[in-house]
C-alpha cells in the first residue's frame, strides 16, 4: 500500500521519533507500506516520520542511475532496513553533495556531511546489524536518520541561495 508522505509544514517531521520496542505483525506491514511508497517515487530512502509515523524506521533502496552520457549518478544500493539506527561514528573527513528529500518538495541544494559513517541497527527479524561505509549509503544513511531527530536537509545549507529548482524526474534522497 502507497501511503502519504507528508511535507515540511507538518509537524510531526519536527519530532524526535520513538524507538521500535517489539517488531510486530504491524510494523513489518507497516515497514512494507514504506517499500511500496518508496518504490513509487524517484528516491533512494524513506524514513517513517516522512509517512506519519513517529518510529525510528528508515529504508534505502537505489536501483542506480546514470545520465545520457552513461556516467553513474547513484550507484545500486540493495534494499536496506534499519530500526533503530544509530551513527556510532563518523569520519572528520566531509562531502558535499545535492541533496532533496520528499517532505521538501521542489528544491534541493548542496550539504556537507561526514564522508564515512559506523551505524548500527536492528534488521527486520531484531538481529543487530553494523554497517560501515562512505559513499552513497553513508549519504543516504545520515539524511533518514535526521528525519529521526526532526532534521530537514534545508536545515544544514545556511546559505538559501544555494538552493536550487528540482526537475520533476529528479532522483532525490528522500
Ligand atoms: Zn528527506
């Protein structure tokens, strides 16, 4: 089931989101929502929040992309489900890279971020996962866990001239 990503305006992407206690019949339903909502929109990570639900949940998925010349603009990045997910340590060393997101419609624009991240999180059965990497997952990673602290990624680009007009196909974060 397709469900509503919610936009800026609303409230509840300013929470700070509540930690999955048991992971029930009703949050894998729910965590499947977040697929099949993913999957209908150009981007590479949902997190619950964006979906009204104030859970520590995200998912990234990127099915790669490359532009007319063939150049690789996201790399593939298999389906990933994080609860809980926690960024145990990051790289002094920063990136920068457009980032856009569902709840932010129509812009996007450049943020500095760690280049690596150490998360750890549960998977969908409850089994602690660790993942450590740079690169796309790292971006992606960080830009869903601050939907988990009720952070936008407009938040970190101090300069809003530097925000710029989203084609409509544009593949964003999410
Ligand atoms: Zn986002």
């Amino acid at each position: 089931m397709i469900l509503t990503i919610i936009t800026q305006e609303n409230k509840g992407l300013r929470k700070k989101s509540e930690p999955v206690e048991t992971i029930t019949p009703e949050i894998v339903q729910f965590i499947n929502n977040m697929i099949d909502t993913l999957r209908s929109k150009p981007g590479l990570g949902l997190a619950a929040p964006q979906v009204g639900k104030n859970l520590r949940i995200i998912i990234i998925e990127s099915r790669g992309s490359k532009d007319e010349e063939g150049n690789i603009i996201y790399e593939n990045i298999p389906l990933t489900i994080l609860i809980n997910p926690e960024i145990v340590k990051f790289s002094k060393e920063k990136v920068e890279m457009d980032e856009g997101c569902f709840s932010v419609p129509n812009i996007f624009g450049p943020v500095s971020r760690p280049k690596k991240v150490k998360v750890v999180a549960k998977d969908i059965k409850g089994k602690k996962i660790l993942i450590n990497t740079g690169g796309l997952l790292a971006r992606v990673m960080q830009h869903e866990i601050d939907h988990l602290n009720g952070v936008l990624f407009i938040d970190l680009i101090p300069d809003k001239s530097k925000l710029k007009e989203l084609k409509t196909d544009q593949e964003i974060q999410g």
